[in-house]
C-alpha cells in the first residue's frame, strides 16, 4: 500500500474496521438516482452508497451461487424475474 492510500484509510475505534475514501465519477442517470434515494429515504449520500454497494454485493452473490431473484410489482399478481446485465 502506498504512502497515499495509507493515509485515505481511517480506523473506526468501536469496529477496527477501516473505512477508505474514494472519489467517483458519477453518470447523469446516477445523479438523479442518488438525489431521489436521499430525498426519500433522508439518508446522507455516503451512506445512500453504502447500502447501494450492499445490495449490490448481496445480489452478486446470490447469482454466483446460482439463485435467482424476483420482484412483484405493485399492485401485481406474478413475481418477474430479475435479469442483471
């Protein structure tokens, strides 16, 4: 690790855990969808990326163990199968 992401890592006391700063560059149709995340959900932006990245990883995961996931819509009878390119 370089002297540069030595100093991006901060330790949280209560976990050990370290947190990193990162920049992103984000896509128009991101930004719209961080805006209405925190709009409705009250949530800052770190942490609207944060469950965003959990979610993410959480899929990924179900997938490579060859589950599959479903979404009723609302209002809806069928559950749709959710397709991730």
């Amino acid at each position: 690790m370089s002297e540069t992401e030595r100093t991006a890592v901060t330790r949280h006391p209560a976990s050990g855990v370290g947190a990193e700063r990162t920049t992103t560059n984000l896509t128009p149709r991101s930004v719209r969808a961080i805006h209405n995340l925190v709009d409705w959900t009250g949530c800052t932006k770190t942490d609207t990326i944060n469950r965003a990245l959990q979610i993410y990883e959480f899929i990924q995961q179900v997938m490579k163990n060859g589950g599959t996931l479903h979404v009723r819509q609302s209002g809806g009878a069928e559950l749709e199968r959710l397709t991730f390119f």
